[in-house]
C-alpha cells in the first residue's frame, strides 16, 4: 500500500520535524505508506489526499464510541468555561470516579493521563504495599513504555529460550539490564509454570500483572480457570493481581474483564475507552490498597492527572456506554467475526479467529486454538499482513500490525459490514491463490 500524493507530501514535511514523522515508533508504516490523517467522523478516517477508511484501528482502540462524538465534544466544551488544569480536585474527576466505582465494582480510583502512567504507578503501589521488587509479567503482554513492561513483549520465540526457564528480552536499546533483574516473564495460561515459580520465588514477588486477554497479541483469550488461578496464586501468596485493562476496560462489557471473566484483581488500570481518545486513564483498586495511597504513604502523584477536558470526556463517555452503547459494538463484532469465518473457511487456509466481540483478532496458523504468545509467533503473518495491506488500500484500515485485533465503535453499521466484508473477501481471494 502506497500512500497519496498528498500525504506523502505532508509524510516528508513531518519527517524533518518529527523524529522518523511520528510521535510513536509503532505509527511508522514504512517511507512511502506512512499515512497522514485529515479528519475522522465516526468510524471513518480521511487521509490528505481525502481518501476514506472504516476505521478499525480508532487510534489503538480508544475511540469505541466514534471519532468526534458531538455529545463528548459539547459536554468538553462546556466543562472547558470553568478551566483545565487546577492540580486541584475538581468536579468532574470525583465523578468520573464515583462511575468508575460503579461500573467496575472498584472502591477507589486515582487519575492518570495514560496507560503507561497507570501501569507504572500500579507497579509502585504493589511494590509499596508488599515490601517486594519485583514483576511479574506474560510474554507477549504489553503494559506501555516504561522500563518495567517492555520485556518480552514480542520477542523472537527463539531469544526467550525453553519455557521452564525463559529468557528475558528487552524490546530494545535503552531499558536497563539491570531491570530485567527484577522482571519475570512467563507463557500466558500455563498453570503449572506460574505455580512452579511462585512456589519457588513468591516472597519476592509484589505484583503479577496480566493482560486479561493478549490484547497486544492478536486477542489471545485466557483458558478456562486460568485467571481465576491468577487470582488464587495471589491471595496465597499475598502478591497483588493487577488486571491490566487498558484495552479491554469499558469496552468489553460496561464492568470490563473484571465483569466478563467474573475475576476480582485487587489493582486495575484504565486508560484507552475511558476518555473515547483524550487522555483520561486511571489506577483503581481495593479500599486495603488503594487507601494506602496518600501522603506519608504510598506516593502518586502527577500535574495534569484529573484535568477537565479529559474527565469532562470520561464523564460523557461512561454516561454513553451505560446507556447501551456497547450492545452495538458486540453486535458489530459477532457479525464480523461470523463474516470472517464463512470467507477464511472458503479460501481454505488454517486460522484462529479469537477475542471479546468487541476486539476480535485473526492468527493464520495450524493451531486449533492460540493460548500463549508462542502460537502468535509461529503464525503466518506474511499472509496476515498482505491480507491487511490491501484491505487499507481498498478503504477498510485495521492495524496492519497483526498483533493488533480489529476494535470496534458503536458507530460501525450493518452497511459497513458489508462494504468491509466485501473489501476483506478481495483481498484474501487475491493473496490466497
Ligand atoms: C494493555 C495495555 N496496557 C498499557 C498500555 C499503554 O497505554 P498508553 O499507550 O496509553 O500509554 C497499552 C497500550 O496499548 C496496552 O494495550
């Protein structure tokens, strides 16, 4: 896929004033490809040379209610007249909050802007609260871009080794050695290598974190009774579970992963849908923890956190999604998925279609069922990445990353589904001959 005249010529200008013509490494397509936005309404995307997309990427998944909703841009607007940042409590965040807790069965919440931020002072409050250093983690799993999280991510599956005793991989130059000492990385749903580490190494443990699905892996989707073993293992040991819902918060049932998999974590982070694509994120949690956090205690702490333009956003957005919205967005997906099948099932390659409704993913692979990073990793993304390549050129524009699964807004319709899966059969007829 090759982009416009026009973006290609806005691609170039960015690139001598962005480093590489993007604020983040992942939005780098390649020289020519690298698309430039115009606008977005809905679940369409403009690029400079006005040419639209449906849009199944909605900014890495925030955007589940549509791209400039009016609802959330007027109640913005208006929260706007009384000012943004004050670094003081204001309104709007305590009801954010007050919905958090409603919707998700929290008892306290504390604002961030990302789900970097979120992540990271998860991490600390665990720490803090156990009297541990170190992290555990999935491979495969994304939790943002501090040092703490970027270890085995996305490995080559040779580099991490044996998996009764995994090396630990760095996503890439600049994350300390020295922290890897206090990271482990183990096979999501494997039972028996969780229990042989904790076993051997619980005292050292403060935290297992865990993607509640591999939403950086395509939607690998947890096996049955394996974060309820999460779970278990921590209240054992007396390790706290953060359930790193970034992705899937408020966008794969009203209460999340917590809701959908019917598992309590004690700490869980928000970011991504909470805001519809403004930065609103939070860490939330348990009164015995998240009521440590506090001055003389457990610190947290940060300028913009609770602003109003973003809780004005999450205010509206929470508003919106217990009102429904979220039937649409399932409904979308299940039929998607169902679209998916019938045509992959035609054209007779091996696939896994995986995931919540709401963010489904393909692996093309032998497996019968993808349960941990490696499965991904041996799948066939050439063919993927072709497929997707020229669904974008034709207008239908998932990530072409394909650990990313397709998100959906409450604004795609039945007659887009049409036109995508029409768009999605050309393109597999074509690279599949
Ligand atoms: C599960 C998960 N955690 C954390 C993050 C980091 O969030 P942000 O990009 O808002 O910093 C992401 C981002 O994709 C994510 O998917």
């Amino acid at each position: 896929m090759k982009s416009g005249p026009k973006s290609k010529a806005m691609f170039d200008r960015a690139t001598r004033a962005l480093s590489g013509g993007v604020s983040s490494n992942f939005r780098y397509w390649g020289d020519d490809s690298t698309l430039v936005v115009k606008n977005a309404k809905g679940a369409y995307l403009w690029d400079q040379d006005d040419k639209r997309y449906v849009d199944y990427r909605l900014g890495f998944g925030p955007v589940i209610l549509g791209h400039a909703r009016q609802e959330i841009s007027d109640h913005i607007s208006e929260a706007m007249t009384i000012g943004n940042c004050f670094a003081m409590t204001n309104e709007y965040e305590i009801r954010v909050a007050e919905k958090i807790k409603k919707m998700a069965g929290v008892d306290l919440v504390r604002m961030t802007n990302t789900g970097t931020e979120a992540t990271m002072g998860a991490m600390r409050i665990a720490r803090a609260f156990t009297g541990r250093d170190k992290i555990l983690k999935f491979d495969g799993a994304y939790h943002g871009f501090h040092d703490y999280s970027l270890w085995n991510t996305y490995p080559p599956t040779s580099g991490v080794g044996y998996k009764n005793a995994p090396f630990l991989v760095p996503q890439g130059s600049g994350i300390p050695r020295s922290v890897g000492d206090l990271m482990y990385s183990l096979p999501f749903n494997n039972k028996e290598i969780l229990e042989k580490k904790l076993k051997e190494r619980w005292h050292e443990i403060a935290c297992i974190i865990v993607e509640p699905l591999l939403g950086n892996q395509a939607s690998i989707m947890p096996q049955d009774g394996f974060l309820d073993f999460v779970r278990d293992q921590c209240t054992k040991y007396g390790i706290v579970m953060i359930m790193d819902e970034v992705k899937t918060g408020f966008r794969i049932a009203k209460g999340g992963a917590q809701q959908y998999f019917n598992v309590k974590a004690d700490l869980v982070t928000y970011a991504k849908c909470l805001g519809n694509g403004f930065p609103a994120a939070a860490i939330a949690g348990q009164k015995n923890i998240m009521g440590e956090v506090g001055p003389g205690k457990i610190p947290h702490g940060g300028t913009y956190g609770g602003n109003v333009v973003a809780m004005a956003a999450a205010d509206k957005v929470l508003d919106l999604i217990e009102a429904g919205e979220l039937d649409k967005v399932n409904d979308h997906g299940k039929k998607l998925k169902a679209g998916w099948k019938k045509i992959l099932d035609s054209a007779g390659v091996p696939y896994v279609i995986q995931g919540a409704d709401a963010m489904p993913g393909i692996v093309f692979t032998e497996e019968k069922v993808c349960t941990e990073y490696s499965h991904w990793a041996n799948g066939d993304h050439d063919t993927y990445d072709s497929i997707i390549d020229k669904c974008i050129e034709k207008g239908v524009m998932p990530d072409c990353d394909s650990r990313e699964p397709w998100f959906i807004s409450s604004c795609h319709t039945d007659k887009d589904l049409e036109f995508v899966l029409g768009v999605f059969e050309e393109s597999v007829r074509e690279v599949i001959k």
